[in-house]
C-alpha cells in the first residue's frame, strides 16, 4: 500500500512553492502538499495538523528571527520526531554547518536538479539519520579543496597574527567598512587599513573581500587561534 504523506513547503515565494509541489507529486504522487510563507503560520500548522515533512527555506524577507532556524529549533520541541529539510540558495559551508548543527534532516539547494531533490527526499524519508544530499557533498568537498590548496599558507600564517590584527580578521565576516571596524575596535581608520596590510602578507591574500570570505569559512580555526593567542 503506497503511503499518503503530508508535506509542508515553507517560502515566501509563491511560485517556489508551485515549482517544488510539482516535484514532490511525481516522487510521492499521494502526497498531500501545504503551503505557508511565514514562520509563524507554519509554526501553528504543525500543532494542530499531522505533517510528515517540511521543506524549509532558510530566509524570509531579511527576518532574522523568524527565520528557518527559528522553525527548526522550536519545532524540535514540539515535534521532536518532524522531519526537516534545509532548502536554500545559500551555497556556504558556513550556512549547511549552521543547518547540521540544528538538527535539520538534510540540506538541499534549490539549484538542485530532479534527481538530487529525488533522492534527498526518499533518502530522508526512509531513515531517522541525517541524509547527506549531494550539494552537502559537494560543499564539503569544495570546502576541503580550498581549505588545502588555496588558503593552505592562509591557515599557516594565522600564528604571525598579532591579537589586533586576528581580531580584526574576525570581525571582517561581519563587514570590511573601514569606518565601522575603527568605530568597533576603537581605532583610527588609518590604524585600521594598516592592520589590512599586515594581514595581507601573513596570510597571503590580497584583498579586503578575500579576508572576509576567508574569515567566513575558516571562523572556527580563528576562534581557536584567538582563544591561544588569549591565554
């Protein structure tokens, strides 16, 4: 007997949804597909209705509350047994950590093809673990590549950070504004670009953007490095 599911698809853009119940009724032709576009209602829906599995994206309308983590992290609660699928553009290591830190089920990039969204879903249905998709995959690896290759030295060289300087790497994952940084480490602008320099030749990258996608996705080698350099 093929099984009737109950899934809920949170966006907040409609045709999103079209798109993504189009894709779920040729994989699971008896699924019954909710719609919501805020956190809130979806919140409610799965009190009072019994859903087998969300969809989820990850931002709504820049809310940084109420938002996919939000969803996860109270539903875990609620429904402790709910399954939770990240959907996403966000292609960053830092995002698909963030989302197997909270328990998520899998996470699947909405660039994904047919096959992929195919077999995350029938793989997440089909066992209580987390389901590694092929854009986790894929990140992973990327990440592993640039990790070794391109920031090898990067890596290397935060020991020859002073604390000034590997605070100020820390921070450019927030901003690189020269002014906002001054304002933050109570510096002048003109102490500020003089650290960037520094932080160019020790750790081998040459530009503002790089010290910030670098300190993005190597946050917890910083983090590290910070706690040592603190001691």
């Amino acid at each position: 007997m093929i099984k009737t599911r109950n899934i809920l698809i949170i966006d907040d853009h409609f045709y999103l949804y079209e798109g993504v119940r189009s894709r779920v009724n040729e994989i699971f032709p008896l699924a019954k597909c909710q719609y919501s576009d805020n956190i809130i209602e979806s919140l409610s829906i799965i009190t009072n209705e019994s859903i087998d599995l969300v969809i989820c994206d990850l931002e709504f309308n820049n809310n940084t509350k109420f938002d996919g983590f939000y969803f996860k992290e109270y539903s875990a609660i609620t429904n402790p047994n709910l399954k939770v699928i990240a959907f996403t553009n966000y292609k960053s290591y830092r995002v698909m950590n963030k989302v197997r830190k909270y328990g998520f089920n899998s996470f699947l990039l909405k660039t994904a093809t047919f096959q992929e969204f195919m077999d995350t879903l029938q793989g997440v249905s089909k066992t209580e673990e987390e389901y590694i998709s092929e854009s986790m995959k894929e990140i992973m690896k990327t990440r592993n590549e640039f990790k070794s290759s391109i920031y090898s030295d990067s890596l290397y060289g935060l020991n020859d950070l002073s604390k000034q300087e590997l605070d100020l790497v820390i921070r450019s994952s927030e901003t690189t504004d020269r002014n906002k940084l001054a304002k933050i480490m109570f510096k002048s602008p003109h102490t500020i670009d003089s650290y960037f320099q520094h932080i160019y030749k020790k750790i081998h990258v040459k530009s503002k953007l790089e010290v910030q996608f670098f300190a993005i996705e190597f946050m917890e080698e910083l983090l590290k490095e910070s706690k040592k350099k603190n001691q």
